[in-house]
C-alpha cells in the first residue's frame, strides 16, 4: 500500500483530494494537514510514500516544504496540485524533484492517471534490483502524452482502445483470446492480432496456465506498467 498525506489549506478541497485518492487502488491516506509546518512536522515521525501538496498556504508554502524534504534528505515522493500556473513556480517544484504537476480546477481523470503511473512505476522499481537502459526508456522516461505513434498494419487505434477498455474493465485477471473476443465483439483471428500486437509491446504478457484436468492452456495477463505504456497509441 502506497501510504500519502495531503497537503492542502482549503478543507473542503482537501476533503475532495481524499475522496479522489481513497477512489484509486493501492492509496492509502494517512493523513489530511492543513500547512506545510505540520506536515514537516509528521514527516519527520512517519513513514509515508508520496505527499499531495499545495502551493499557495500560510506560512511556509508548497514550494519551502518541497525544498525542506530534499535537504532533509528524505526518499518521498511529491505531486503538486495548485492554482499556482506560472512558468517560475512550475519550474522550481520540478527542478526541487516534483514527480508531477496539476493545476486546478483539474478532472479526476488528470489525478487518476498521475496516481496510476505513479504506482506503475513503483511496482517496477521494487520487482526488478537492476534497471536495463531499455527499460529506462522503456518505462520511465517516456511521456505518456507523445502522440501519433505508428501502429502496425492491421491494427486500428479505435480498435485498440476498444480492446483495452474492455480488458480493464474486465472482473477477469488473465484471459484467453477467445474470451476477450467475445467480449469486444470480434472475431478470435482478429483478436489474436491486438493480443500479440499489446504482447510485443510489453504491455500484457502470455502466460501457459495448467488446469487440474485437460491440456495446458495459453492466457493473457497485464503487465504492471500497461496502462502507461498503450495510452501513447490511442
């Protein structure tokens, strides 16, 4: 469980910043603090993964705070949601170690996606002890807003997302061709092509599953940094 605390002055926007987090899966909020005073304060006595944190407070501000955790030294992980739009502002939370910037008012959507990459990445950094170069690029560096990416023949963008959606909204964690098929609505041969095209990519992967009676069957399942790395096709 990723444990967060929110920083935020605004109590009713703190509420709904929790609300947002407490909707994506693998968060846990340990706890909603009003200053930057306070939450340095929690900081220092307990363990916590990411900080949501604001800009614009009373006293020390967003930016201070941010700055005090990295002369501090401390290994979390900050993602700053504010009014504050100015090229200056934006420019010392990333260059203090910001993961993300979101400025209000923002949809869910733009918070959902920020937290779900941010798990993906975490996930990977803990599975694997030694990151290849590739995968650098691969999973990390890459920005998720590049757009028009080639797809291969026989491969539509529509489609695709179709066939996306319906395997995250799927209850089923790992699933054959002929399942997600009948789900879509198109044929298994079809089907086959966007499994094997989503395989390449790293985005599922196939796994030889063993029943207790009949013959070994071949299934799909997603790969953990998925979500991050198919949105750049649609």
């Amino acid at each position: 469980m990723i444990k967060v605390i929110i920083v935020e002055d605004d109590p009713m926007v703190a509420e709904l910043n929790k609300r947002y987090i407490e909707l994506v899966e693998g968060f846990e909020v340990q706890a909603v603090l009003h200053s930057a005073d306070a939450a340095l304060q929690m900081l220092d006595t307990c363990a916590v993964d990411l900080v949501l944190l604001d800009i614009f407070m009373p006293g020390m501000n967003g930016i201070d705070l941010l700055m005090k955790i990295r002369e501090k030294g401390k290994s979390i992980d900050v993602i700053v949601v504010t009014a504050a739009c100015d090229n200056a502002t934006i420019m010392r939370a990333l260059r203090f170690g910001a993961i993300d910037y979101i400025i209000k008012p923002f949809e869910f959507d733009r918070l959902k996606d920020a937290l779900a990459n941010y798990k993906e990445l975490i996930q990977v950094m803990r599975e694997d002890a030694v990151i290849q170069q590739k995968d650098l690029d691969h999973y990390i560096l890459y920005k998720d807003h590049a757009v028009n990416v080639q797809l291969p023949k026989g491969i539509d963008r529509n489609t695709l997302k179709r066939v996306w959606d319906k395997i995250q909204s799927s209850q089923q964690k790992i699933f054959s061709t002929e399942e997600i098929a009948v789900q879509v609505g198109i044929s298994r041969v079809s089907m086959r092509k966007y499994l094997e095209f989503m395989k390449e990519i790293d985005v599922l992967k196939l796994e030889l599953i063993y029943g207790t009676i009949g013959r070994p069957v071949y299934k799909y399942r997603c790969a953990s940094m998925g979500t991050q790395l198919i949105t750049r096709y649609f």
